[in-house]
C-alpha cells in the first residue's frame, strides 16, 4: 500500500494521524464530559488516542524517520 503514495502524502496522512491522537488524549484528559463516562469508555478513547501516536510513529519510521 505504501507505493499508492508518495513521500509529501504519507508524511501529511502521519501528522494528521499524530494530531488527531494528541487531540483525542487531550480533550479526553482534560475534559469534565469525559469523566462522566463509564470506565470502559475512557479506557478505549485512550487506547484509541495512543494508538494513533503509535501509527503515526510508525509511518513516520517507514519514510525514513525525518
């Protein structure tokens, strides 16, 4: 899947990807309407967060780490 793009779009689609994991872990953090979830809820919203960084990390990795 890696040749359908070229380096200036996988590197965009890896900062979109990180800032919108650094944005879910933010508001979810900081926010008095996430406490009021239910504890599964807030458990799966920061795996999804951090899942993301971690994705991002690895496409940033697989161009080349610039």
């Amino acid at each position: 899947m890696r040749h359908l793009f070229n380096e200036e779009t996988w590197e965009f689609s890896a900062k979109t990807v990180n800032d919108l994991g650094k944005n879910i872990l933010t508001v979810g953090f900081a926010s008095y309407f996430f406490k009021d979830l239910p504890l599964p809820v807030r458990i799966v919203i920061g795996i999804v967060g951090i899942g993301l960084i971690l994705t991002s990390i690895y496409m940033i990795c697989k161009k080349g780490g610039k």
